[in-house]
C-alpha cells in the first residue's frame, strides 16, 4: 500500500487509492511533508487528547492533526517453545538479557536447532527501531534533530543486526512471516497463529542505553 499510495500521489492519480489508509508512524510523517493537499486534518473532528501524546506527534504537520493513532507501538517476542528444547534452551533463558546475548543465544539456535533466530521483513528498519527503543534511544533528539553522530546506542544496534545477518540468524522475506522467533508489533498477533507470547526482551532498569 505504500508504494502504491506514493506512486499515485507522484503522478497526482488518487482514483484508485482507498479514502483511509494504515501505515507506520514514520511512513505516516513523511507522506504528510511530501503531499500535505492529500490529506485531510482531523481537528475537530476526533479528540487527539485520548491519544498518547508521544504517538500523536507523528501525523501533526503544521500544527494540525492527519492521523488517528492505531497502537501504541508496544512490542514482544513470540517464542516457539519446541525450537527451543531442540536447541536445550527454554524460554527463561531470554529473560533480562542484552542484545549481543540475544544475539549469541541466536547462533545456538541455529547451530543446534538449524533454524535463523528471527523471520524479518528485510527491507523494513523495525528491528533496529526496537533495539534502539529497548535501550531508551531514538535516531532524533528530544528537541527532533537528528541524533546519529555519536550515538553509540544506534551504532551498537547496527552491528549487532549486520552479525545476525552474517550469522543467518535471519530468516529475512518480503512479508511477515514466522520461523523460530517473531518480534513484531503486537497488532501482528493475529497473523502469527501458532505462535504464543511467552516472554519480553526489554530494557533492564540498570542497562538504559546499553544494548
């Protein structure tokens, strides 16, 4: 869909596009500043105050509101409990972790279970956004200026997504689909059947922009 919305929307053909759409906060920002006489603002019309703020600001362009929050942008790890007990682990074992442990508890995985450790849209940023949030960094600043030089947090994500990749620890499509481990928006549940939540990687209280 969103291909074919900025495809129409380049060559000014918005017949065949639906009146409402549903995409990623990011995507939502950017078709807003490159065709703003697309869409139509919501003030007055839904009260934004129910939202959380934080996701709110995402479809604010020139102090007006185009977007109706969908989420609320949480995440988990789906765990497939018999992957695990071929590769001898059980899912207490993702408990508390970092990422490079995540990461090395992936190459067991897939050295004893023969498997990747995680099934990934591969032309999608989600994973790295995930790490970045789980370490309580972002790639803007608090004041929305770009936070990439120096930022040690985003750096670390990077590489350690580069060695899952080099490792085959990603099972990397053109859609979302499930191998050992999903980690993905919660409003994806209903498309992993099969699949149960058991368990969180999340930040730990003592490791705040750590990975």
């Amino acid at each position: 869909m969103q291909q074919k919305l900025i495809t129409s929307l380049s060559a000014n053909d918005t017949k065949s596009l639906p009146d409402i759409i549903l995409c990623q906060d990011t995507a939502m920002q950017k078709n807003i500043s490159n065709y703003p006489n697309a869409f139509y603002p919501l003030d007055g019309k839904v009260d934004i105050s129910q939202f959380a703020q934080f996701k709110v600001g995402y479809g604010e362009f020139k102090g007006k509101h185009y977007s109706v929050p969908f989420d609320n942008g949480a995440t988990a790890t789906f765990i497939r409990t018999d992957i695990l007990e071929k590769a001898g682990l059980k899912p207490s074992d993702f408990n508390d972790i970092t990422w490079r442990q995540f990461l090395e508890l992936g190459k067991i995985v897939k050295a004893k279970a023969g498997v990747p450790l995680l099934s990934y849209v591969g032309t999608e940023p989600d994973c790295i956004f995930i790490m970045l949030q789980s370490a309580g960094k972002w790639v803007f600043d608090e004041n929305g200026n770009p936070s990439m030089v120096g930022n040690e947090a985003l750096k670390e994500a990077v590489s350690v997504y580069s060695e899952m990749k080099a490792f085959a620890l990603q099972f990397l499509t053109g859609t979302h689909t499930s191998q050992a481990f999903r980690i993905a928006r919660l409003r994806q549940l209903s498309t992993d059947a099969g699949l149960q939540v058991q368990s969180q990687i999340s930040r730990h209280r003592k490791e705040n922009g750590q990975l």
